[in-house]
C-alpha cells in the first residue's frame, strides 16, 4: 500500500469520526425534546386528571384565548366542562344544568356517532368528524369534530375533548352547489340539442342527445377527435377555426358543419364552439353545442320547391291573377289573366308596370267601366278582404272577382286580385234552382214523411206528408225541437239515435209514437246526417213512412203463428193419444188371433188357419204404419240432440236389426266420417232408405253400397242399389206420405217422407236416380254442424 492511499484511508476515517459524532448529538437532541414532550404531555394529563377530579370551573380562563367551541365530556356523553364559544353555540351553561349531548344528535346521524366513537375508543382520536344536530331552539346545526381521548395515570381513557367548528354554512354551500350541478347535469342531459366538452379537439364528455345523433355509444364517442366525425358543409380548405382556437386567436365559432354518423350516414348540424380559457390566455378546453338542423334545411328545400310548384300551379290556374306589391306595381301574373283582358304582352312582361295603366286598359271590357275603376279605389282604401265580387262584361261574361291584402307582421305588402269566369256556374245555379224547385214540389207531395233539423236538432223543413201522419200543423213544428213536440213512446231511445246521426252515423229503426190525436202510431225512419259544402254535419235528415197497418197484419201473423204452433202441439199429443188407442185393440185383435189359433187349430181347415195368419199380418201392418204416421208427425218437431256419431257404427247396427235377403249384401266401401248430429234421426234416415233397397232386388246377387263426399260445408251420402229400379215419374212422388210403388204389403209409404223432413231439418237436399232394370242411387246432403 502507497502512502497516497495511506492517506486517503485516514481522511475517510476523519470524515467518519465526525459523522459520528454528528448523529449523536442529534440524537441527544431528538431525546432532550423526546424527554421535554414526554415531560410536557405527563404534566398535561395531569392537570386535565386535577381538573376532572375537582370539576372546576378553570376550564375558561385556560381556554379564554379559543374561538371555536371546545367541550370535554365523559364517556356516557355528560358535559364536564366547556368554553364560553360552546355555551353560546350549544346553547345552556353547563353549570346550571347537567347536559348529555346524545340528546342534540339528529336521529340520522345516531348509528354513525355510535360507530365513530368506537373507533375513537380504539385509536384514541377522532377526526374530521361531521354530524347534524338538534339544539333546544329547534335549530339545525352541521358541525365537524376533532376530538381526543383523556387518559388517567394509568392509561386508560376517562374522558374525551373536542373543538366543534359550525360547518353550516359550508354544508348549504355544498348542497346548493351539489342541487345546482345535479340541474345542470339534467339540463345538459335533456337537451334536444347535442353538448360535447372537448380538449385539444378530443372529446372527453358528451350528453346522451349527442351520442344519440352520432349512434356510437358513450365511451366509443371518448377520445375521438372532432375533425374526424365532422366537415365545414362547403371545404374550402381555409384555416380551421379549432386551431385558431388553440392559438387563441379565437373564443367562439358558429358554423353549419356535415356530421357523419357510426353507420356512415350523415346529417348537417349548427355548431357553435366554445373555448375555455385559463388565466394564461391559453385555450384548455372546447364546448360544442350541436343542433341538427337536416330537417329544417329539408323544409327550407321543400319551401322553395312548393314556391317553384306554386308559382307554376299560379300560371296555369284557369283563374286570372294578378298580384300587386305595397307600390301599386305588378308583382306577379299568368297567363288566364292576360286571356281574360286581351292583353298580348306575357306575364313576365308585365311584371313591374303601373297597376293604374292596367285598370285603364281594362275597363272598356265591362258594362259599366266607370263602376270598375271606382269600386276598385273603393276597395284599395279599406284594405279589407273582399270576395265574389260580380262584375258584368259587354261580351256577356260574367265575372267575380276576390281582393285579398297580403300583411307580414302587421306590414303591409300588398295585395291579390283573383278574376273566375262564373259565366257557366251562374246558368248551372239557375238550371239547379229550377230542378230544386221540381224536386221540392215532388218531396212536398211524396208518401214519404221528410224532416230536415239543424245541428241543435230544431226542424228546419217539414213536407205536407209528414203533417198528415204527426197530425201537427207547419207553425207547430218549424223551428221546435221534433222530440219536444211529438211524443215519442221512447224518448230516450229516439233522442240517442239522432245524437248519432250528428255523428255522422247513418241507419234506419222502428218506433212508437203518439199523434196529436193521442193515438199510437208506428213509424219506420231513416236517418242520415247532413253536410255543407266542407263535409261538416249541419244537421240530420229524415225520412218517415206510417207502418201501423204492416205493424197491425204482423201481430195479426204472429198470433196465428202462435195459434198454429199450439195446434201442432196438439195434433203431435192428439198423435201419440191415438196411436196408443190405436195400438191396444191392435194387440187385443193379434192375441184374440193366436188363441182361436191354439185353441182351434185341431179342428180348422187350412182356409181358417191362413185366414188367422193373414190377419196377424194384417195387425203387424197396421201397427208399422201407426209408428211410421207417429215418427212422421215427430220428424221435424222433436229436439234435435246433436253430437258425434260414427256413421260406420249406425250402419252396422242397422244391418243386423233389420231384415237383409240372403242373396242381398250391404257394403261400405270407404270408411264413412264421423259427423255432428242426431244419432236416432241419422239411424232413421240410413234405416228407411237402406229398408227399401235390400228388399226390391231381384237379382241372384243383390248389392246396397253406402258411398259419400266431403262437399267443404256439407257431406253427400249416397245409398246405391242395383235393384229394380224406380219409374221417372214417381221419383218426386216418392217423397210424399203413404205413397209407395209397387204392391209390397209390407211397405206404409211414410219412410222416405220422413227421411225428406228429416234431411230438411238439417238444411240438405233429398233426391233420387234410378234407371228401371238397372239400380237406384238415393242421394242426401247434410250441412256440417260443430258441437
């Protein structure tokens, strides 16, 4: 080792000595103040221990020199001791009276005290603590606390004390302020115009309009750049305003700029920005106030299409215009006018002459031109609208004139002649009046009651027809209202029904009324509103016919409809009386048969035993044609009880009760439907006809087939046979009661009677084909019904 470094190593060593010696008398300093503190803190405590123990009234005198209120309390809330502030701001001496302060806290800040105090009594100071509360005037104070605990000489906590600040009005401050940033942030958030805050041409907040116009979301709008969502609406490459913004060569800007939306669509807006400047004069923030204005600009567009459109709709009216300015000069014309006078010139030729030239020109073509001129200086001076004015040409012409000032804002502007060629609609009014005259004198001696009111329902017309039904003369009803003159039986019912042709509602009703002579009458009427050239209700019209003869035959039908309805109920009891009379002989004769037969068959000829036979047959014969004559009389009365029957099931239940040849078969081809109706009516149909055909085949192999067709609202049936056949001639008369073809004992004629009526009840058509020698095809439709 060199001595240089020798010597290097002792100056280190130096400079560590005194650093050394430095630190220790810092940190014999540090402990002397530690010490002094300490000292200080146990002679604090100490003072505070004698001044709780002997509860003196010191405390004043030590904090004299304190503004803010200052309290010390027990654990439990009980003052022990306070300033002069406190007294004042809490409102009691605590000398006079023992106070717990729980009793001031607001009941909304109890839970919070509570907790607060806990953490106090863990940490041993409170800070910053803010509450509300209650004094004995009733007033509401905020306040903020700084407290501490107060130990003993043993360390542990005896007492708490505090500075109370009146944060009051600090606290209305901050409400108002919050009160006023919440309007605001409504008021910005509900405004029909777009609001954006930018910095440095970035958005950083926007309101939901403007995210709404734009169709980004909120945070998608965050940290794009103005320029690139919008565009001056005519880019002439100028300097942008936002950057002269940013020099601060510019506070405010309003311009029309194009906007373009998320799905690339665009809208043009009116922008007004904003800048925000800081003490510096240097641009920090932008506001942007957005207005779409695509519809107001579309209007503007529109307007001035509807001005081109007007202006050629004025030039090609069949009605002469001529519109003047506020300096008697042409304004505006066309062509129907210049026709009208004669004049050569065209409309745009005569736009900015004098108007007094035109009237000169144009008064040689009237009757009395003098009239013209004057009428026309007569109208200018009141400036009033004036309409159809009639003016009579020499040509024969007839015409009317309007005149119509033309005001903006209570300016006057000028004003609009407008000349219609009335010459034809004058004939046609007088021709209408003629033919009105005719139709009146026709409506006026009609049958036909006619009555026209107004729209307060007072009679306005009444012809000659209607006086003779009500009975009333014309002075009775002209001007009255109908209802408080004629006695409507149902008032209510009749004033209710002309409410509604008011309305506008049209139809036609029956009522009772009362005539003059009191006596009652029934009257049909037909109502329908009426209206004036606009299509608004004037008033009703109504026509009236007398039905009390008519009302007199149908109560006369419907007592003989009753009459016959009870007569029908008494011929079908009178029918099952006598078919029950009828039948007991029937049975006394058919047993009376059978024991001659028992008793005496040993000793009859077989003359008297077929005698016996033939009148048993002659009894079952006569009684099948009782129950045919009582179904028949039942076909078309009896309920109906309609439900699902299976036409396959009635089929085979008839094919096994009644009686089939050997050499006869009854065949369903295709399964038949199952249909909504009465199963005992369906059975008598299918029985009947299906009866009639097994027992007229002739042939060695008989076949009945049960065929049918779905129609859409009704099913076909048909029952073929390859029978006999039926003559043409009797194919309708076969329908009717007791009558039969051929000489079949065994047949009553009542069967397809009762299957027409029963086909009838179910709204179908019965009918039959039939080549003789061939077969026969009985065809029946039903209408489908639903359960």
């Amino acid at each position: 080792m060199d001595n240089k470094e020798v010597v290097l190593l002792k100056k280190a060593l130096e400079r560590q000595k005194k650093a050394r010696q430095q630190a220790e008398r810092i940190l014999e300093v540090k402990s002397k103040e530690l010490y002094d503190v300490s000292h200080h803190l146990r002679e604090a405590n100490s003072k505070l221990e004698n001044l709780l123990s002997e509860k003196s009234s010191e405390l004043d005198g030590v904090f004299i020199n304190i503004i803010d209120p200052y309290v010390v309390m027990d654990l439990q809330f009980n003052v022990i001791n306070m300033n002069r502030s406190a007294k004042e701001f809490l409102g009691f001496d605590h000398t006079s009276k023992n106070v717990n302060l729980s009793q001031f806290i607001h009941p909304e800040y109890i839970s919070y005290t509570n907790e607060s105090m806990r953490s106090m009594m863990e940490i041993g100071t409170l800070t910053n603590y803010r509450a509300k509360l209650i004094l004995d005037d009733h007033t509401e104070k905020f306040v903020q606390i700084n407290a501490s605990l107060i130990y003993n000489k043993d360390h542990k906590p005896i007492a708490a004390q505090g500075v109370i600040r009146d944060i009051t009005q600090e606290a209305e401050v901050k409400k108002l302020v919050f009160e006023q940033k919440k309007q605001l942030d409504i008021i910005v958030e509900n405004s029909p115009l777009g609001i954006v805050l930018a910095k440095d041409d970035i958005i950083i907040k926007a309101n939901n309009t403007f995210v709404d116009m734009l169709g980004y979301n909120y945070n998608e709008l965050k940290n794009i750049s103005l320029k690139t969502i919008s565009k001056p609406e005519n880019d002439s490459g100028k300097h942008d305003p936002i950057d002269q913004m940013h020099a601060g060569d510019l506070n405010n800007y309003t311009s029309i700029l194009k906007f373009v939306k998320k799905d690339g669509s665009k809208f043009m807006a009116k922008t007004r920005i904003t800048a925000i400047i800081d003490n510096e004069v240097k641009t920090d923030y932008q506001v942007v106030i957005i207005e779409d204005i695509s519809k107001e600009l579309e209007a503007d567009r529109k307007l001035k299409a509807s001005e081109n459109r007007l202006a050629a709709l004025i030039s090609n009216l069949q009605t002469g215009v001529l519109l003047e300015d506020e300096d008697g000069k042409i304004a505006l014309t066309n062509q129907m006018y210049c026709n009208l006078f004669n004049i050569e010139q065209t409309p745009n030729q005569l736009i900015g002459n004098d108007c007094e030239e035109s009237e000169e020109h144009n008064k040689k073509f009237f009757k009395n031109s003098e009239k013209f001129v004057s009428r026309i200086e007569e109208i200018l001076a009141k400036r009033e609208t004036v309409l159809s004015d009639e003016l009579e040409m020499n040509d024969g012409r007839i015409l009317e004139r309007d005149y119509i000032p033309i005001n903006n804002d209570g300016d006057y502007k000028g004003y609009l002649w407008a000349y219609h060629d009335v010459t034809i609609s004058k004939n046609y009014r007088k021709n209408l009046e003629a033919e009105r005259e005719k139709y009146s004198s026709i409506i006026a001696n009609m049958n036909l009651g006619l009555v026209e009111i107004d729209i307060d329902d007072k009679i306005q017309m009444v012809n000659q027809s209607f006086y003779q039904m009500s009975g009333y003369d014309e002075d009775e009803l002209l001007g009255q209202v109908l209802a408080d003159v004629v006695n409507f039986k149902n008032n209510k019912f009749f004033s209710e029904k002309t409410s509604r042709r008011l309305k506008g509602e049209s139809d036609s009703y029956e009522v009772e009324v009362f005539n003059k002579q009191k006596n009652i009458k029934h009257w049909l009427i037909s109502g329908a509103p009426r209206y004036n050239d606009s299509g608004s209700v004037i008033g009703s019209i109504g026509i009236f016919l007398d039905i009390s003869d008519q009302k007199e035959l149908e109560l006369q039908k419907e007592k003989l409809l009753s009459e016959l309805e009870n007569s029908n109920q008494g011929l079908q009891e009178y029918a099952h009386i006598v078919s029950h009379d009828l039948k007991s002989p029937l049975r006394s004769i058919s047993a009376l048969a059978t024991w001659l037969y028992e008793d005496y068959k040993e000793v009859l000829d077989e003359g008297g035993k077929q005698n016996l036979e033939l009148m048993q047959e002659k009894v079952a014969s006569m009684d099948k044609l009782i129950h045919g004559i009582l179904e028949y009389s039942t076909a078309n009365s009896s309920e109906l009880d309609d439900s699902l029957v299976d036409l396959n099931n009635v089929i085979s239940d008839i094919g096994e009760t009644i009686y089939i040849p050997e050499h006869v078969k009854l065949v369903v081809p295709k399964t038949l439907p199952t249909i909504v109706a009465d199963r005992i009516k369906m059975h008598q149909v299918f029985q009947n006809i299906i009866g009639n055909a097994v027992v007229h085949i002739e042939r060695e192999i008989g076949l009945v087939e049960v065929l049918y067709k779905d129609l859409g609202d009704q099913w076909q049936f048909t029952i073929s046979d390859n029978g006999v056949g039926i003559p043409k001639e009797y194919h309708k008369k076969i329908f009717d009661i007791f009558q039969s073809i051929g000489n079949n004992e065994r047949s009553t004629g009542i069967g397809l009677s009762i299957v027409k009526k029963i086909v009838d009840r179910y709204n179908g058509t019965l009918w039959v084909d039939s080549i003789v020698g061939e077969g026969t095809q009985f065809h029946f439709t039903i209408k489908k019904n639903e359960i």
